[in-house]
C-alpha cells in the first residue's frame, strides 16, 4: 500500500488538476503576435528540442571580415518571454559595426581575446568609449547611437546579450541612404551637403 | 564594387534576419483581445495610413452645448500597446460634464482659453477643485471621481489626455439611474430618499 | 575531508557572493514610498516575525453590525510587492456595506455561511448582482462601484482579497457628502436636489 | 423633455462609442494561451454566472487525512488578469504538506482553529518557521522551498492566497522520485544514497 | 444620533486605517530617483497647486522660427508615476525638427491648422512620411529616427504627447558633431567624407 | 552666425531642459533597495569606467574542479534595470553543478567545447535533458530544479545568462542538510530516512 503516493498526487491535483501546468512558454511561432509576444505552444508538444539551440556557432569568415551568429525568438522560441536575446560575431582585422541603436534593448558586450572599442553617445551628447580585452563587459543602454571595431591586430571575438528576445536594429546610414527618404528631407533634417547625401545613396542603394 | 553594402546588409540580415522587425504593434482589431491589448497587424499590411488619425476635427455644436471628439485604439489601431488616448471636447457656456471616474486612467486636462472648472475628490475626501485658464495643465489621478464645467462666458475648448489607450469610465448618475439597480439598494446602499432616486430614474431611464 | 562542502560552498558564493539575496522585499515603513511600493529592510534584520501577521482575528461586533479586520502592508510588512491584501468583515443582521469603489483594486470575496447580497455595475451601466452563500467565490473587478449587504438571519462573515497591497476606496456618499464640496457643485454634476444634498450633508458631517 | 439624458448618453459615446468598454477579461479558456494569460472572453457573453465559484466548499475528508478546493483561473475565469488564486486545505491530524515551491508564486497562508507549523528556507539558508494558530497569517516568499502540517490534536483548515492566478507547484520528491531522473544522475547532484533513492523511486513510481 | 455616519466611518477606517490612502505619487523632486521614478511627496503635503501646471503657455516667436512649451516630471511632478508628458511647438514658415529619436517613447503628434510634414524610419529602411493638418494625429514608434517641418505658408502649432514622463531625446547631429566624437571613428562608423564631418563640427561646436 | 546651432540647442533645451536626461540608471549600491532594484547613481557622477566590468576572466582551477566568475548589479551597477546578469564556469572532468532552483530567473546556458549535461524537471514531472556540445544553447525555465555536470573528458567552459540582474539561487542540498531545519521536520516532508538525513547533515554542516 502506498498512501504518501496518493497523498502527494492529491497534493498535485489539488493545485494543478488536470490543467497542463504553465512553467514555461515556448513561442508558437504560427499564433498572432501580441505587444507582449508569441502565444505559447501547447505544453502537451514540447519536447526536450524546443530548449536546444544548436546553430550558434561562429561559421568561417566571410569576405567582408565578418561571420556571426544569433538566436532570437524567431529561431529559438524557448527565449519567448525570457526578455532577452544572444548574438555573436567574429570580426576580421579593421572590421567595423557601423553607427546604429537598438530601440527597444540595452545591449551588453563580452569581450573575447583581442581590442574591440566601443562606445554609445548619451542624449547629452557625451561619449562612452573603451577599447575592451578579454575579461571585459561593457554596457550600451536602450535606444542610444552606438558603434564598434576591431582596434587591434588579427581577428577577434565578441558576445551580446541584448534585452529583448527580438530586438530592433536602427543602422543610421541604411535609414537616411539605403531608405527611399527624400535627399532634399534628408539636407533639410541632417544640414548634410546634397552631394554627401548622393554619394552614400549610390553607397547604399537607397533612392529618392 | 560595393563591399559596405554588403557588410550593412550582413549586418541587419544577422540581426534581424527574414523576420519582419517589431518596430511597432498596430492593433488587429479583428483579433482577440487580451489583458495586454489587441494582437499586432501583420507588419506587411502596415502602411502610413495606420499611422494617421483624421477624425480629430471637432464638429459643429449640437444643441446640448457640446462638441466632442477622441482618439482610442478602436478607432485609432496605431495608438495599441501606448499606454494612453486622446479625447477633445468643446463645452458651450453651461454645459457640465457630470460626476464620473475613469477606472483605469489617470487623466490630464489641457485648457484652452476661457474658464474650464474642474475638480476630483480623493479616496480620503478631501476635494481638489481648480478653475483652469489657457495654459493650465491639470491632473485627474487614476478612478477617482471627478467632474468639469463651463465656468465661464461663451463657449470653451479642452483637450484630454488618458493613461489608457481604451479607457473606461464610470459616470455615477447613469451606474445608479441609468441601470436595471433596484430602487431599494440604491436607497440601502446610497442613503438617498425613495423619491429622490425614482425622480432621476426616470430622467436617465433606468428600471428596477 | 568534506571537499563537496566547499563545492557547494563555492558555489553558493559564485552566484551570491557576499551579497545577501534578495528573496524578499519587507518593508521598510519608515523609507520613502515609490509608486511601487515601500523600500526593503534591510535582510539581516528581517526574522520570522516579520512574516507572521497576528492580528487577522475578527474581535466582538460593535453597536453598529460591524467587526472587521484587514492585513495591508502598513501593518504587515511582508505584503510589500506581493500585490494584494486581505480583509475580513462579519455582518450582524440588516448590515450593509455602502456604494464604493477601490481606485486601484479588484476584490475577491469569500462568502461564508449565510446570505451575503453584493453586487457591481459596469462602465455601460449593466447590474451583476448575486447573493452569495458558503463555497462562493466571486469577483469584483477594479474602480467600479460595488455594495454589498446580510440578506438573510443571523450574523454573516465575509473574507475578501484585494488586488493591491494597499488598496484605496472611495465611498461615494463620502466623497459627496462627507467632504467639502459645494452644494451646488454636487447639484450640478449629480442632478441631485439641493433639499436631498443638505440633508446627507448633515447626516455625513460634510461642509460646502 | 430630457436634454439631460441625451448630453449623458453623449458623454458615454464620446468615450465609450460604440466599442464594448474593457472593464473586465473573463478568460476565453479555449483561446490561446500567452505569457500574460487567456484572451478575453466577448463582454457582451458575459453574464453574472462568470463572476461567481461555487465549488469552494471543502468537502468530506479522504482516508490521507485531506480536503481540499481550489479556484484557479482554469475553473474560475474571472481571475484572469487578477494575479491571485485561492486554495483551501483541510488537513486532519497529523496530515503533512510535503517540501515544495511554487516557482511564480508568493503564498499566503491565513490559518484557522488548531496548529498549524509552516516554514520556508530562504536561499542562503535560513529556517523561518512558525505555528499558526487562528488569527494568524503567514507569508512564503515566491520559489523558495517550504512545508506545513497540521502540529496539533484534531483536524485543521487553512485558507491560501497565491499570487498567481495559474500557480505551478513542484514537489521535490516527486521531482527526484516520480519522475524518469536516472537515479545515478539523483545521486550526483544530490549526495544521496543509491539504496535511499531506490526507495523512495519504489514509493513515488519514478522510473530510471 | 447618526449611526450611519460612524459605519462610514468604520468602514473607511477599516480599509484605509490610520495610514494616509496612495490615491496618487505626486514625485518628490528632491527624492532620489529609481528606475521608476522619483519617490512620492508625502499626501499630507500635497496641495491643489500640485496638480496645477500653468506655464504651458507659448511665448514669443524666437529670432529662430521657434517659440515652446513642454510639461515633464521635472517641472510637473504630478506626472509621476503617470508615463507620458506633454510639450507644444510653433514653428515659423521653413522651420525643422532636426532628425533624431525618443529612446524610450512614443510620440503622438497633434497638428494644429496648417501643414506639418512628418515622418519616421522604420529599423528595416521604410520611410513613413506625412503632410498633416488640423484634424490630423500621427504615431512615431519609440526609439525610431523621425524628423519635423513647416510644410506651409505661416506660424503652425503642433501638440506632442510622448510616453514617458521625462522623455529623453537624441540627436543625430549633435550626437555626432556636438560631441566629443573623434572625426576618424565617425567616418570609419558613418562613412560619412572627413571633410563633411569637419564642417558640421565647426557648425555644431564639437571637438574631437 | 551659427543660428542652426542655437536652433538645435533650443530644441535640446526644450525636451530635455536643466534636467539631466535619464538615458540609464546605474545602481547607487548605498541607496536604499526596492522591489525594483537600487535607486539611480546621479548622471553627473557616471563615467565611462561605470560601464566597464574587468573583472569576467576566469581564473586557475581550484582543487574542487571549479573556476567561475559571475557579473551581478552588485559587482557591476551598470546591469541595474536591466534584468539580466551573467555568470561563467569552468568544470573540470567531473565536476557536477548540485540540484538547485533560481527563484527569480530563467536562466541560459550557452555551452563551450566538450560535452556538458544538464537538465530540469517540470512542475508535472517530466525530465528535460541534454547533453550539451559547442554552439548549443539551453533554457532552463525559472524557479525550476535543474543540474549540470562534465559529461566527457578533460575540463569544460559554460556562460550563462540569467534573467535576473541579481539572482537568488536555492542549492537543495544546502537547503535541507546545510540549514538548521530540525531533522524530524526533514523526516516528515521528504520521506528521507533518519540515518541519510544525519549523514548529509553531517557532510554540509548542518544543525537540527
């Protein structure tokens, strides 16, 4: 006879009864999305592979200095909710991350062997900066400009953690010349000459 | 060639990738609702006209003194996961707006020239009452009852802003008198006279 | 030899470090309120009595059908940050609980033996009224007006959970005529006659 | 004539239009789930028999000395979106809540007539126990491990509020010993014997 | 004898007992500030006049086609808590608004008579352009690059309501050439030319 | 004549005024905690070195088979409001992360070269494991009882990510046998056999 194991399924029904208890939820990644995110997939269909990710390795270097990774909801539905994202990349000597922001994440940086500088300008218009080594995190707040490079010799590593299981990329240069805004909005809103803004159109494709 | 195009393009593709970005979450209105709003429309179906409100003229006066418009997520889907809405009104000399609360939103009045008297009672009764002249901002804390009026000669403009993009409201006369509540809970529940409650029931048309 | 002692020691200290965790957040009464609530006592001075309310029994009834009790973070600590708090009333025969509204919180209320009538009334004016009895529960939702009474024999006892760790109520015969509000103020937004405003303001003490 | 009544509805419908107002989110049960809960259910199908839970009572004892009710968001829509549940115990003498946590939930414990000894541990290791007796309440921080039993003569009943309208509880002998854990796994992360998890794994029906 | 009023009196004291009710959070300017906002003035010292803004009035026209109001926390703590604030412009024939973002809000732009032309960039390079005029509302999403201008003949007035009550703003311009922004790290970041930089630093005041 | 700058400077002046913008909040680790974490340093005191961690290299291996490191708001304040922190480990062969539960956090395991296990247990009792290679992420679900250990040859490296900027970590076995939890109690609650329960007590230093 075995009354605690009765006991304790009581115990499990009286708080859960039949209901598939919530600890986790996983993005159902064909539901609607909401401002909060995806809706969960069904407990009864998750397995052991919906809390693996298995494509976060750095693959070889491309020809333009750079190979990366992420995992996003997207492609990692078990982040749904967690508020926050992983991305990776490798960059060649001299290799650069243009000016951009990320609207809705604080973003921080884990520096592997070799100099990356980085640095955010706060709406105040002060400069952060740092070359970062190896043992070094840095952090970039929500929504503010932001850049980095490779300041040293040979190819280096870099890991982010971003606050947000899909974050936003603003790039200033895709959205004034690879975007269809007008050159003449674009002189009148930036006090860039009109052939700057040209040159970088022809650069980025970008027409109006 | 064109290597920082493509080293841009590499860029977004690593952040973002084929999924669409989640700039913004204009409501689906045909969707479900959830404690959290209205699920996000497709990005792709999103154009400027999701962004444009173009109902916001006030009319013409109509014979109880008021003219009135407002902006909320059902007839404004941009306005979805913002946290607040806009409403406008144009009281004739005399007009009232009656004892109500808003249960979910704080409230902000911006005057407009003329006298705009208005007034909030808090949970420990002590009354805030102020008459606001051009260039007055008021606040109206979150459920608390309230009220406004014309205070003054000729016809007066007041713009509102509501912590809530779908807010509710409560007005006292039309809850007790305007619904199906029984005379006699009413006069249990209020300490008001018999006659004084069938009196009204009959201007706001309740029953019971 | 106990080399596991000091693994888990370590790593204990790995993730804790010589911070004490923060598994709760006590009240600090005397620190300054946020819109979020109370600071935390400090953990070193935290002990079980901190957790442990003793002042939750329900004491004889006073001349007026009325005995009550309530556990809110002012006088239980250990609420802070947990959301809600409890109250407890027992009815005398013929009591009644008179129109009010909780600014910031819904209510739950738990019926005991006896018939407890209470009721609500939505933003579009429609009753939900119910007369409860022992193993119900029901639900009142947030900044509407509500009531309730002892529809039956006997004395009633009542439990109720608020969804605020400090809720706030305001009573409209309190607010109207309890306060300082001018009479014909309360004419004009209540359509109330002046004969029946004068007449609850002496019952209720108010002025104005 | 009653302009009156026409200026209110006007109000009503400068807020409300003709948009159902958004006082409550009944869960639509059979909508999909998303991390902050069910959608809502249609107001206009919602009636007063959503508000009200009628199987709260606790019924007759079973032969392990337990009776239990609980109303969760799952048998009790009106809760969605409140962030609390409610649970009720009746524990006969010598009855034993075993070592569990609710991993999104504080709980507070309002006890009755009897003994009832309750404790938790915090993360750096600190007992924090205490008998209740009626009078009294007790707070169990969110995920921290904890245990009741009823210490005196006779049968005892507790009331329950958990600060989650869906709570999840895990029991850690059923965790270790009703699961399909390998038991050489159990014994390397936990320091127990073979022959103690054997046991147990015979008791709770685990596997592995 | 009044009975009634000592129930009252019981009842409130029975919620709101001796503490005094958090109806609102009027800030504490003085307070320090949490990643929520400043704490509350203590209620027994706020007064009408807390509620009250009256410097929203638009002063003279500049020598710069600029004349502006704005109310934020910081000059109206009755904001507190609330998550928007208020600001207004008037802009002269062939005025702009420089492109820049609102890191952590949203911004709904109310047009007054006239044409203001206006328009964001989304994070995947679409431009969401829009000439509006008086009766028109326009949502620009949190974090995104947006920009403003006099489209017209004669003086317009734009209303502004942004989602956070002490909104930060950044610049592009003055981000890059206001600052202390080495010219080699914009033209590796930008690609902008070295002598386009140069111009506008000399323009803007940056060193670097 | 510069008027673009005084232009720019106006518009600067009239969202962010003498008020310094609150871009971040880098914890004040001597002001008092709340529910949500440490009240903002003052901006004017920041510096670049706030943003700097230099303290993430791991360090030679101890005779227990560790070496870890973890960045936390109290050892790096930048991560204040942020909501995540990180952590990072080395495992020699054998070495075995104990049972435990993060009250507080989901947390991610991004795994290095080797092969490391790990696995959580469900509020239903199901077991989710796996064992980890290089480029594999894992989600652990918050407050849930889960493990790790080297599963191959030679010593292994993991960084994890935790949905916390300051997690509670709950080690079972610390718990129970390294507390002052009186024995009978342990007995009672876990079903674990007297002589097992001293014989672990006396291995974690343990009382009761």
């Amino acid at each position: 006879m075995t009354p605690i194991f009765f006991l304790f399924a009581f115990l499990l029904c009286t708080i859960n009864s039949h209901v598939v208890a919530r600890d986790f939820c996983v993005a159902d990644l064909k539901g609607g999305v909401t401002s909060v995110g995806y809706p969960c997939k069904s407990p009864t269909n998750v397995t052991i592979d919906d809390f693996v990710f298995s494509n976060f390795k750095v693959g070889t270097s491309n020809q333009f200095n750079f190979s990366g990774a992420y995992a996003i909801v997207d492609n990692f539905p078990a982040l749904n909710g967690l508020g926050f994202s992983i991305a990776r990349a490798e960059l060649e000597e001299g290799a650069t991350i243009p000016l951009h922001a990320h609207v809705d994440a604080d973003e921080v940086v884990i520096a592997g062997p070799g100099n990356y500088t980085t640095g955010f300008i706060s709406s105040d218009n002060v400069v952060y900066i740092k070359t970062l080594t190896e043992g070094n995190i840095f952090v970039i707040p929500k929504g503010l400009l932001h850049f980095g490079f490779n300041a040293g010799k040979g190819k280096i590593s870099t890991l982010y953690v971003l606050s947000s299981e899909k974050p936003s990329t603003q790039i200033v240069d895709l959205a004034l010349f690879g975007s269809k805004l007008d050159s003449s909005i674009i002189q009148k809103t930036t006090f860039l000459d009109d052939a700057q803004i040209k040159k970088l159109k022809a650069l980025f494709k970008g027409s109006g």
